[in-house]
C-alpha cells in the first residue's frame, strides 16, 4: 500500500476522486530496479501495471522463433520516463505483456496490482471508462511515436 498523495501528485491519476485514489493506492507499492533489470517480459502474464516515478526503462520487442527457442532478437523501440505507464497489458485481454521493458537507468516506479485494478473497474464502471480512457491515450501515442520511427528507418 501507498499514501494516495503520492498518486495525487501525478496528472494521470487528475481523474480519480478521493475514494478511487485510496482504492487504487491500497493496491499498490513502491518497487525499485537496478540498471539492466526486467520489469516486466514479452509473453509473461500481465499481471501488474506500472506508473513510472524516477528514472528510465527501455521499451523492447522481442522476437523469437517458437520453433528454435534461442533464437531470439530485441529491438529497441522506445524509451520511457517519470509520469509514462508501462504494462497496460494488465488491463487488456488477454493480459499477457506484448514487450519486455528494462531498466535504463536505476528506476523507481509504482506498482500496481492487475487482478486488483481489474477488480476494481468491475465494481467501479465510471473508475473502469476514466482509467481506459487515459490508458488509450497512452497508447495511441505509444503507436504514432512507433510508426515515427519506423517511418524515419525506412527513411534511410
């Protein structure tokens, strides 16, 4: 658990009323990673969503040949900073991660629990439209910032 001030502080969670932020601050806690560190993996369950706080993650997709399982390949795609979210897997089906996202730099984030955020969307549906609403946002501008780059490789 954490202090809902800490979520208070940050524009994504603006939406939330009192009594959602402490729902959500009850379920989540403060997690830390060294450089190099995973936090979450390509085709691993999705069962956490993490709020960026201090420091840098790497967003990479991974391919890998399901027939020769150590041929694998990643390819950087993104970096994030404090204030992005990573993981919004864990609010989607299938609820298995689509990238593996590692940390940059020592990184201090917020996790919180998918089951337990799930749970609370399915007794809160203005909670449920608000937080998918904000995490669509997050992923359209994941998807034009992706499509930027792969513009710009094809470009040269």
């Amino acid at each position: 658990m954490i202090s809902p001030e800490i979520l208070r502080r940050y524009p994504f969670f603006g939406f939330m009323t009192d009594a959602e932020l402490k729902a959500v601050a009850m379920i989540a806690e403060e997690v830390s990673y060294k450089e190099g560190e995973t936090l979450l993996e390509t085709e691993k369950p999705a069962d956490s969503f993490f709020f960026l706080v201090e420091g840098s993650v790497d967003h990479l997709y991974v391919v890998s040949d399901h027939n020769h399982t150590k041929t694998r390949k990643e390819f950087h795609i993104d970096e994030f900073a404090p204030g992005d979210i990573v993981g919004i897997s864990a609010l989607i089906e299938p609820y298995r991660y689509t990238a593996t996202v590692r940390a940059h730099t020592p990184t201090c984030a917020i996790k919180i629990s998918g089951d337990a955020l799930r749970a609370l969307c399915e007794v809160d549906t203005a909670l449920a439209y608000r937080l998918m609403r904000e995490t669509a946002k997050a992923a359209m501008e994941r998807l034009h910032s992706t499509r930027t780059l792969l513009a710009a490789a094809r470009a040269t």
